[in-house]
C-alpha cells in the first residue's frame, strides 16, 4: 500500500465516520424520511454526472430488478434505519454498532452454510457481540425514551449491509461502480413514496441543506468512488481496515463538535467490537505492507 493508499484510507474513514454526525444534526429538521430521501437523490445525481463523463452505460432495462433489491437492502432501508436511530442515539454509538456488519455477514455465512464458523470466527463473534452488550448495558443513553429500538434499528442496518454484501457476492459480472450508481437510483425510487408521504416537519434551515447536500455528495457517491478505488488498487482485505477506522472516527467527530461523552465503557466496548471484526474478517496487518499496485 502506497502513501497515497493510505491517505485515501485514513480519509475515506473520516468521511464515513462523518455521516453519523450529520445525520445526527439533520435529522431533527429534515425527519429521517426526507433526509434520506435527499441524501440518496444527490449521491445519484452526482454518480450520474460521473458515468456521463465517463461513458458508463447503466443498463437498467436488463439490470432494474437487481438495482431495486440492492440498493433496497444496501442503502434505503439500512440508511432509514440508522436515520430513525439518530433520533435517540448518539453519532458515537451508532458508529460503533455500525462496525458489527462483518460479524454479522460470518454469523449468515455460518447458518446458511457457506463458510463454516471456525473457532477464530466462533472468539470474533462472542468478542464483538460482548462489546456490545458493554456499549448498551453501560451507556446512560440506553435510559432515555426509545433507546432500546433505536440500538435495534442501527443493529438491524448493519445486518442489512452484511446481506447486501452475501447477494452481490454472487453478481460479480456487473462492475462496481455500476452497481453503486444503479443501486443508489433504485434506492432513490424506493424511498420516493414514502418521501412524499412524509415530507420534512418544517422548512430546514439553508446550513441543514448544506448538511444534506455533504452527507449525499461527499459521505455517499464521493465516498463510494474512493472506497471502489481503493479495493482496486490495493485489494479488499486492505480496503477491510475502513471498517476499523471508521468507529473511531465516529467517536472523535461525536466528542469533538457534539460535545458527546467518552466513558471507559466507549472505549472498552469499541475496543472489543473492532477486535472481534478483525477476527471475524480474517484481517492481517501485514496485508498492508505486502499488497501492492
């Protein structure tokens, strides 16, 4: 992995760690629907722009099913729920539970048969699902209102990415950026109805549309242009590392400029949940020196 590598890298889980933080501020004046709504319609939009210039062509006659179910279960739905969490939750935890979608993609992978749970992914899960239960059982937000279904929705949209992740495993013919440019137009259409049912309680503010407008530009079709880039140039197991940058991201944006409180409780929580990741995902640092381009 080159410098450049690496600070691609290092940005990349920046920005994802960022996401948590603006749904956290645009939520409260957009509602979870329309917020979602806008950030998928200007990834889309912007991906769109990208595949013009660079002569991409969709082929959503034959491919629209595909685009509807994935960017359904990659995007709409896991992004709604995480939008519905970041009613309650802080940036922080959410991020941090945001890191158990490859634990979840072993637990499928083991009950439907495709790669057995051996005794390193058996220690992963039981280290990640205990940081877990550290984060939810010590974490005086767990008191408020809703707490415990907001843990469960952004639980349940790690779940969805671990999924989405098994389905376009065995689509391997259609290259990436097609299915995160179709993905995003069929999360777009899929989220549309509900959008115009549920329209945002008051007009936002012009900073919150600047809110929108990053999350969906920069923390979606940016970010998916770098990570699809990145898996490239330097393989997917590398690229894997964004998963365990990403939560401590999360947590600095959080603490930073939301004022949230870092316990012990984050820090050993967070600490477990990374550790059973890197068990789970079979990730080993020295992919890092030894892949190159």
């Amino acid at each position: 992995m080159t410098g450049t590598n690496l600070l691609t890298l290092i940005a990349l889980s920046a920005i994802w760690g960022g996401s948590f933080l603006l749904l956290r501020i645009g939520v409260p004046q957009f509602g979870p629907v329309a917020l979602i709504e806008s950030r998928l319609a200007l990834a889309a939009l912007f991906l769109s722009i990208v595949a013009l210039v660079m002569g991409r062509n969709l082929q959503w006659h034959s491919r629209w099913r595909h685009y509807l179910l994935l960017g359904g279960v990659n995007s709409a739905l896991p992004f709604l729920l995480l939008a519905f969490s970041a009613q309650t939750l802080s940036a922080s935890l959410m991020s941090i539970l945001n890191a158990t979608t490859p634990i979840w993609g072993a637990l499928l992978a083991a009950i439907w048969g495709t790669a057995p749970l051996t005794r390193t992914t058996g220690l992963g899960l039981v280290l990640g699902l205990t940081g877990v239960a550290i984060l939810v059982g010590f974490d005086a937000i767990t008191l408020t209102p809703g707490a415990p279904l907001a843990i469960a929705a952004s639980l349940s949209a790690s779940l969805c990415y671990a999924i989405a992740s098994m389905y376009a495993r065995g689509r391997t013919h259609i290259e990436p950026f097609d299915n995160a440019h179709g993905s995003l137009w069929g999360a777009t259409l899929a989220v549309l109805p509900l959008a115009l049912l549920l329209p945002p309680p008051s007009m936002p503010q012009p900073s919150m549309w600047g809110a929108a407008m990053t999350l969906g530009v920069l923390c979606t079709a940016i970010a998916y242009l770098m990570y699809f880039r990145l898996v490239k140039e330097v393989g997917a197991a590398p690229a894997l590392t964004v998963t365990f940058l990403v939560p401590v991201f999360g947590v600095l944006w959080g603490h930073w400029l939301l004022g949230e409180v870092l316990g012990l409780h984050t820090m050993a929580g967070s600490a477990l949940v990374i550790w059973g990741t890197v068990l789970v995902t079979g990730f080993s640092p020295r992919s890092l020196i030894q892949k190159r381009i």
